[in-house]
C-alpha cells in the first residue's frame, strides 16, 4: 500500500513518528506538467512535507507551502487540506533550463530574493479573518534543513525530517519529540533525553536511495525493530484538485465584465486552465454573458476567498 501517510509512537510517549509515501497520487499531480527531474525532486520533497507537516497540526483547513524564486522556479505552491487532499504547481522561467543536479537553492534562491511562506488557511474562515503566514528563512541546501531551521525558531518541539523525491515516488519520514510523557509514569532511571537521541541516531543514518527504494514500513522497520513502536490506521492520501467551472466563472465575476468583453473581443471565448490540475475552462460569449448576469457581490466575494 501506498499513497498514505502513518502515525507511529514510541514506547515510553516521548517521540513521534510520522511516515508518508506517495506514488500513484504524485504521479498523477505531475500528469502535463512535464517537470525536469530537479524541479520533480524538489516538488516531491515539498509535497511529502505539506503532508507531515499537515498530519502534526491540530488544524483544520489548507497548509499552503509557496516559494517565490529568482532563479528558474518563479513560483511554487502545495496545498495539502486537513484530509489529505493535494495539489501542487511549479511556474518556470520562459527561458529555463534546469540542471539535472541543481538543488533548492539554485532553483529558487540563486540572486538571494527568494521567498519561501507557510499559509495556514483555516477551513471555515471569516471573510475578515486573514491566513496566518509565517516566512521561512531559506537557510539550508534542502527542503528539510530548510523547515527544520523555521521549526526550530518558531515553535518549541523539536522537529526532524527526512524527505526524498524523484519523478515515480514522493516519500518522507518526520521525527518529533514530545513535549511530556503523555502521562506515562517515570522511573528514577527515566532520561527524557534518551529516547529522543537514540531515535535520532538510528534514523540519520538514512539515506535517500533508501526512502525511495523501499516501502515506509519496511523502512520503519529497518531502523527501529529493537524499539516498542505503537503503529496508528495509515490516513490515505490523494492528489485531489477542488477547482471548479463555479470558480472559474467568479474569477471571471472579479475581474469584472469589461475587462472579460476585452478578452472576448479579442480572442472569441475566455479560456482558463487551472495551474494544479491544468483542467481547461471554456466559456464562451454566451457563457460570460450568463456569469454577469448572475452576478451576485455577497456570494462573488464569499466564494472567491475559497478559489485557492
Ligand atoms: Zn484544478
């Protein structure tokens, strides 16, 4: 089984394991996009980590991981939803031609502007509410030294992560030390700091061809079988993109009637290909005129703030 995400517990509470692994479902989120292998690389590291890192939140809504870059990745964005759902875009440079060996900071951040943010967009939010953004300082050559720098300033538990990527599999394993021991009763010979170094020691010495090549559990295994593990149901997880023709027309409510005739004029038919999923909507003279005629402000401005 894979495309699923796993929750493990060590013995004594003190840390926390988290496995994910997608193939079929990160496939899928490539299907068109054609990405070079480096920008598939680290796509793949981005999307296993929304998925970890939206896993450990008591949050119910979108985790939107998005880097603004200088260098050949303009923009990239992943959004994973509370269930799991996934989606993930890259924008390239026209003129990109991307190194097979190049890495994150060559990608997004070769002049030094590149701009990595955490959005956490709550399920039911209230138009006046704002998202709550934190900005990751790009310090680090990967995408997990990168996230574990931002989780080591800006919450207390201490965080690993381990994340590999190629063009057929999306895998990740993340590595949490819990705040107390869950309730569990100590012992005078208790170091709470035992656990933690031990787990982390066993799983550093993981490597990247290993992620990829092997099943979560058979990794989980390799590394921890002398350790008491408590395994939790694995949460699937999917590439699932919630854009709609709905959207799309509010969109087109939002850039307002003039603007859309100009398009019309122009090219005949307004056409919209959503950047996740790159499914086409169409909509001609009649179309458009049917999208303003129902222009309603309250529900364009309530459903708008949900597009993305
Ligand atoms: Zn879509």
């Amino acid at each position: 089984m894979s495309d699923q995400l796993t929750k493990y517990l060590f013995a004594d509470r003190s840390v926390r394991l988290q496995t994910v692994e997608l193939d079929t479902a990160w496939q899928a989120m490539q299907q068109g996009h054609d990405y070079p292998p480096a920008i598939g690389r680290l796509l793949g590291e981005l999307v296993a980590a929304s998925l970890l890192l939206s896993a450990n939140l008591k949050f119910d809504g979108t985790l939107a991981l998005q880097l603004q870059g200088d260098g050949d990745a303009r923009l990239i964005v992943v959004e994973c939803r509370s269930n799991l759902d996934v989606r993930a875009t890259v924008k390239l440079r026209e003129d990109a031609v991307v190194a097979d060996d190049a890495g994150l900071q060559a990608l997004v951040n070769p002049g030094g502007t590149g701009r990595f943010t955490v959005v956490l967009d709550p399920q039911h939010r209230q138009p006046s509410q704002v998202p709550y953004q934190g900005i990751v300082p790009l310090v680090g050559e990967t995408v997990a030294e990168v996230l574990e720098h931002y989780m080591a300033s800006s919450e207390q538990l201490q965080t690993r992560l381990w994340l590999a990527a190629d063009l057929e599999r999306s895998t990740g394993l993340l590595l949490q030390r819990l705040p107390n021991d869950g309730g569990k009763e100590k012992t005078a010979e208790d170091d709470p700091d035992e656990t933690w170094n031990r787990t982390l020691h066993l799983a550093e010495t993981l490597k990247r061809e290993e992620m990829l090549e092997n099943a979560a559990p058979t990794l989980v295994h390799r590394l921890f079988w002398q350790e008491e593990l408590t395994a939790f149901e694995p949460m699937p997880a999917r590439f699932h993109c919630p854009c709609s023709r709905e959207k799309v027309a509010n969109v087109l409510r939002v850039l307002g009637q003039p603007e859309v005739e100009e398009i019309l004029a122009e090219s005949g038919e307004v056409k919209v290909k959503c950047d996740y999923c790159l499914t086409a909507y169409r909509f001609d003279p009649v179309d458009c005129a049917e999208v303003f005629a129902s222009n309603d402000p309250v529900s364009v401005r309530h459903k708008s703030g949900n597009t993305h």
